[in-house]
C-alpha cells in the first residue's frame, strides 16, 4: 500500500517567514495529493490539493509543488501570520479522495 | 449546511462497555469515511462508504469494531467491548468530488 512520510514533525518560524514542509509517497499510482490543515479541537480541513497533471499550484499564500518523478510534494506558505499555526498534514493517493494515505503531520508554530 | 455532524463530543466509558459513535454526513455526498487519530498512529482510515454501501474496511482494527450506514444521512461506528487502548479522537468524514469534509470529531476515552 501506499507509504507517506512528512517532515519536519514540527516547525517554528518567526511571522512573515516562509514555511515549508515536505513530502515522500510510495506508489507510484498515486495521482491526487491533498494537503490539509487542523486547529486544536477541530477536524482536519482541505486547503490545497494537486493532481498529478499538474506541476504546481498556488492560492493565496499558499503554494503546492509536485515531483513525480522523485514522488515528493511540498507545501509552502509565504508570509507566514500566528493564525496560520495548526497542525498541516499531506495526503496521497489515487483516484479521487476515496482512499487517500496520510503523512504523520507538521505542527506549524508562527512566532508573532 | 452544518457540514458534517457527529455525536457525540466526548465519550468517557468503562473498559468492556459498548460504545456507538454517530455522524450525519453533509447532504448529497455519496462517500463516507470513519478516521481514527491517536498521537501515535496519526490519522488512519477505518472504512468507508460509497453510497450506503461499505466499500473498504481493511482499516478496522478488529472485530471488535463495527460500522454501518443504513440511509445517506446516518452512519455509526461500534465498539464493543470497548479496551483503553481504543481511546482516541474519531473522525467522520463525507465527500462528493475530491475534497472530503472532516467533522469535528469524538474524543473517546475509555478508561
């Protein structure tokens, strides 16, 4: 089955700073990679995803990049405020969303 | 809509005791999916549904766990007997195309 690996476990940067987090999948079939957010007490809650049609992809602040090739993705988040503080998780999988295997998570700390 | 809905909030009960988890899923979704989060597993899926229908439960950890799904707008998720070592945040989860909607999840604590 599909393995996905997240790093880093936790990650703190000062406000305005970029942060990235990175991930490695498994399966080469793999073709959907959501990435999702989760604030204390709440459910995990989508704010980017990418198929593998696609190289990169950007909302906002917000940006996505996929290596097929060396089956790693990215996320990376400019301008960094303290509400963007949550645990972030990545996701793989193939399909649509029906099965999707997640990463271990980054808790993002943002310093004010 | 209210998005997905699940009850309830928190559940503390005694080791050996049965134990049912609920969740309304958002109207008009089709999939419908039961994670289970501990710090030491992470997010791991239990089963899903494709209209009704349990589609994948090779994420159930034991028999002691059962799931259903008897109309579009009700599952529950069954524990019984319940151990300690099942104790975790239980998430329901519904999607139409893509993006699945998370809810805000059932603390269990079994103790």
């Amino acid at each position: 089955g599909e393995n996905v690996e997240q790093h880093p476990s936790t990650l703190s940067v000062q406000e305005g700073d970029s942060a990235v987090i990175k991930c490695t999948y498994s399966d080469s079939a793999s073709n959907y990679f959501p990435w999702y957010k989760q604030e204390l007490g709440k459910g995990p809650q989508l704010i980017i995803d990418i198929r593998s049609n696609v190289g990169e992809k950007k909302d906002q602040r917000i940006a996505v990049t996929l290596n097929k090739t060396a089956k790693h993705f990215s996320l990376h988040i400019t301008e960094t405020q303290p509400e963007d503080s949550a645990v972030y998780f990545c996701a793989a999988g193939s399909g649509g969303y029906q099965k999707v295997t997640f990463g271990t998570g980054t808790k993002l700390q943002v310093i004010p | 809509d209210a998005g997905v809905i699940q009850s309830p909030r928190h559940e503390v009960t005694e080791m050996g005791q049965e134990v049912t988890l609920r969740c309304k899923p958002i109207s008009g979704h089709d999939y419908l999916f039961w994670y289970r989060q501990t710090m030491m597993r992470g997010l791991e899926l239990l089963i899903y549904f494709n209209n009704n229908v349990p589609i994948d439960d090779s994420g159930m950890p034991e028999d002691r766990f059962s799931a259903k799904m008897p109309n579009a707008s009700f599952s529950t998720l069954k524990i019984q007997p319940s151990e300690p070592r099942d104790s975790a945040v239980y998430f329901c989860a519904s999607s139409l195309w893509g993006e699945a909607f998370f809810g805000q999840g059932t603390r269990l604590t079994v103790v």
